[in-house]
C-alpha cells in the first residue's frame, strides 16, 4: 500500500540553474501542480508504483524540479530508505505527466519540489 503524505517546496531563493541560468524561486506566487491535483497525483502513483521485492515501511524523499513547461526534471533521493524502495521511488516519479508550473506575477518560473513517497 502506497500513500503519499505531502507536496513541499524546499527554499532555495535564488539557486541559479547551472543549464540555462534561471532561478528556482521559494516561495511563489502560485505553487505548481500536478493534472487533476493531489488526489490524481495519488491515484496516479498508486496505479504505477511497483513494489519492491523487499518488504519494507517508510518514506523515499524525492527532490525534482518544476520546469516553466510544466517538464518535471533533475530528480534526486533526498533521503532514502533501501536501493531498492528509492529506486521505485525514482521510477514512478520520472513517469509523472507534465505539471501545470507555477507562476510569479503571471509568469510561468521553475520550481524544486520534495514529495515522500510512503512505503508501508
């Protein structure tokens, strides 16, 4: 069984990206989000998540970034739990359909994500 408590941005105020030198902004205006919202990010996760052999409870912190397009990007295990487990974690994640981005004054901005992905 597979929950997912809670999506939270992580405060980089002015991290510059090393490709295209766009900032992450922390906080914004209005936060990305994923197609239907919340609910369908888990019913999504839920339906794609392959369990691990192993059986094991706890949380996978998966960082990723938001692009202006809605892309999700640049993924890394904030805090892992097994090989296996972040691996998973890491795989459903990188299927995610494009996000609505998040917006500052109007404009589309790029946005760092954290999300636990709940192993129980």
């Amino acid at each position: 069984m597979l929950t997912i408590l809670t999506l939270s941005t992580v405060d980089v105020w002015g991290q510059t990206d090393k490709e295209d030198g766009d900032i992450i902004i922390d906080p914004v205006e209005y936060s990305a989000s994923f197609p239907g919202g919340v609910d369908s990010l888990k019913s999504f996760i839920k339906r794609s998540l392959i369990q691990p052999t192993e059986k094991k409870t706890g949380r996978v912190f998966v960082a990723f970034v938001i692009d202006k397009d809605g892309t999700t990007r640049d993924f890394e295990i904030v805090r892992g739990l097994t090989k296996e487990c972040d691996e998973k974690a890491l795989e459903v994640l990188k299927k995610m359909p494009k996000w609505t981005p998040g917006t500052q004054q109007g404009i589309p901005i790029r946005q760092r994500f954290v999300m636990p992905v709940v192993f129980e």
